[in-house]
C-alpha cells in the first residue's frame, strides 16, 4: 500500500541531482524554515543529512517511518527555541549507500567462498557534498556558507560518515550530529582515525546511542577519545546514553529536536548578523579540494 507524502512547510525538490565526482544521481530536498521569504536580508545556517528520504516524508522512508525533522523545525522555530535553519536532505543510493558512507574499504559480509568488501568512498562523498552540492546550496540559497555555520548529520553507517567527514573537512563542516554511529565499522578504524587528529578541531559535536543498541558501549569509549582530544562535555560536546534507547529511524527521529536545539540554538535577543565572509567560503573550497588530493 502506498504511503501518503508528509512534508511539512517550505520544500524544495531537486530529483536526480547529478554528481560528476561520484557519477550518479540522487533526490535532494530542501526545507527552508519560517520566514526565510520575510526577511530578504537574513543568511541561514545550514544543516546536511544524509539519508535524505527518511527525514521529512514518510512514503519514501525506510519502512514508512520518518524523522519528522521538518515539523521538528517548524515547531522550533515557531517557538524560537532555534536559530532558523536550512535542513538539506541527501537522499542515500540503497544497495550503494554502504560504498558511500563506509570510510575505509572494509568487509561487508564473508561467506565460505569469497569475501565482500566496501569501496570505501567516504572521501569522494564528501568531496561531492563539499565541491558540487554545498556550491550550489549556497548559490541559490541565502545562506551563511562559512564552516562555522554549516553542520552534518546521520545515523548508524550515517553517523559515522558525519564524525568522519567532520574530522577530514573541517574547514567545510563545524556543526555534526553523530548519531548512533557504526563505530564497529573496519575494527572501529573510527578510532584510528580520531587519533591521527594532531589537535582539537572546532567541531562542535553531538553524540548519541541507545542502550538497546548492540555495542552500544562503544560510543562511551568514542566520547572518552574526544574528551582526551580537548572536547568538553556541555560546552562543543553533548553525549546522550537513551536507556532503552533502539537503532531505528523513530528513534532518531525522538531525539532530532534535542540535536536542532544543541547545534542550532537561538541567536541571543540583539544579536546583529554579519555580512557573509566570500573569501573564507573560498579557502574553505581550497582546503577541501586540495584534502581530496
């Protein structure tokens, strides 16, 4: 049976966006939050997730379950309890969204006979999100395109693309929900990778689990790892144990609020905003293209 759509307040579509780093094509939807035709002047934070179809509508999400992340939004800042933001969905590309999201090339399954591996694209991902579909956000959009402003966001495989990405782009991406994140992957290569960090980043860094969570334990052990990199918990580190907590999308979707309200919080009553820095944008463009080389 076919599910209604549920999108909720101001959304762009864009079907079959097309990559030429990855060479394919994904849906990609653009919730733009109250106001943002009222004030002319006004930039916005942004905030990419991948996963996109099971953010906002639940007739293309997994198993008919959505995050509601755009009547999160809406009902945030409506309430003023967030700084308005752009929240752009990536859709993932099913059988390949392991290839994608997976940093390293690392077994999927292992039969008797032969071995199954990821390609391990983590980087051309990001490179796609940081050199053709950030561009073009921040062409059409207003947005405020400096790293500080712009965040990233998962689940599982999701989550620990977004940690990954953070950590190899973070001149592009400041602002990540982590969660749930697949830190098994490759004998938790997350890990490895963390350590190879020489000093803190400016990531502000949203970390969460369930307790119902097979090895859940091992986002405690990933929050003492950033502790020991300088991050500090409630100031640019919130970790969330949810006893009971389960790895699914209702579940995530339970707690997006929370993550909108910590990374996204409310600008202080006055506060003026500054015009856009192009030229940070630009360095910020190098940086990732010369990080892809």
């Amino acid at each position: 049976m076919d599910l209604k759509h549920t999108l909720t307040g101001n959304i762009r579509h864009y079907p079959q966006f097309a990559s030429r780093i990855l060479r394919n094509r994904r849906d990609v939807l653009v919730y733009l939050p109250r106001g943002y035709h009222r004030s002319l002047r006004r930039r916005f934070p942004v905030l990419y997730l991948h996963d996109g179809q099971n953010m906002f509508d639940a007739a293309t999400s997994f198993a008919g379950v959505e995050w509601n992340a755009d009547e999160s939004a809406e009902r945030l800042t409506k309430q003023k309890l967030i700084e308005p933001t752009i929240l752009v969905a990536v859709a993932n590309l099913g059988k390949h969204r392991i290839h994608e999201y997976a940093p390293t090339a690392a077994v999927i399954e292992s039969g008797p006979t032969r071995k199954k591996h990821s390609r391990g694209l983590l980087r051309r991902y990001g490179e796609f999100l940081s050199l053709e579909l950030k561009p073009f956000i921040d062409r059409e959009y207003r947005t405020r395109p400096e790293a500080e402003f712009t965040g990233l966001g998962g689940s599982s495989l999701g989550g620990l693309a977004t940690l990954t990405l953070g950590l190899w782009f973070p001149n592009v991406f400041n602002r990540l929900a982590v969660m749930s994140p697949s830190i098994w992957w490759d004998d938790c290569v997350i890990y490895r990778i963390l350590d190879r960090v020489e000093k803190k980043l400016p990531l502000k860094i949203w970390l969460d689990t369930g307790t119902n969570e097979p090895g859940w334990e091992r986002a405690r052990e990933l929050r003492d790892r950033l502790l020991e990199k300088g991050w500090r918990l409630g100031d640019d580190l919130e970790y969330l144990e949810v006893r009971g907590g389960e790895h699914n999308e209702a579940a995530w979707g339970s707690r997006f609020e929370a993550v909108l309200r910590y990374l996204y919080p409310p600008l202080p009553p006055g506060t003026k905003q500054p015009p856009p820095k192009p030229r940070l944008l630009t360095t910020a463009i190098r940086w990732a293209k010369s990080a892809a080389l």
